[in-house]
C-alpha cells in the first residue's frame, strides 16, 4: 500500500487520482468535501475496476480547491 499524508488547514474539496506515465487515471482514491486537519491517502495498487496493476511508475495528483500537487511513486510487487 502506498500512502500520503494531507493536512488541510480549513475544509476544502479534494481530489485523489493516480495516473500511469501515459497520463491516463488509473485509480480514483478521493472526490469529497473533507474537514480540517490530517488525512491518510492510501492506494492499493488497484485500478477503479479492483483489478491489481503492474509494476511501475504512477503518479498521485491531488487537487486542493484549485492547487494541485503530483508525486511520482513507484509500485513494486
């Protein structure tokens, strides 16, 4: 399981999505109004449908009211 910690200052909407290097959604992990403070993030390393994915270099984007950040992470199995 790959994980990320957020902190929100205020609540705010947020997105979560992992990306293949093509670009293309692999995985939707957030889509919610969330509360002040500390979230966990975690990603299974599965796809929308369940199904488990390859090894490889995906991204995580997460969009906080309009800001948005992308880390590289590396599934291994």
């Amino acid at each position: 399981i790959t994980s990320a910690n957020l902190d929100l200052p205020r609540k705010g909407r947020v997105s979560a999505r992992v990306h293949d290097v093509t670009g293309r959604r692999v995985r939707s992990l957030v889509a919610a109004v969330l509360p002040a403070g500390h979230h966990r993030i975690a990603w299974d390393g599965r796809d929308d449908r369940g199904t488990s994915v390859a090894s490889g270099i995906y991204y995580v984007v997460v969009s906080v009211e309009g800001d948005r950040v992308a880390r590289k992470v590396t599934l291994l199995k």
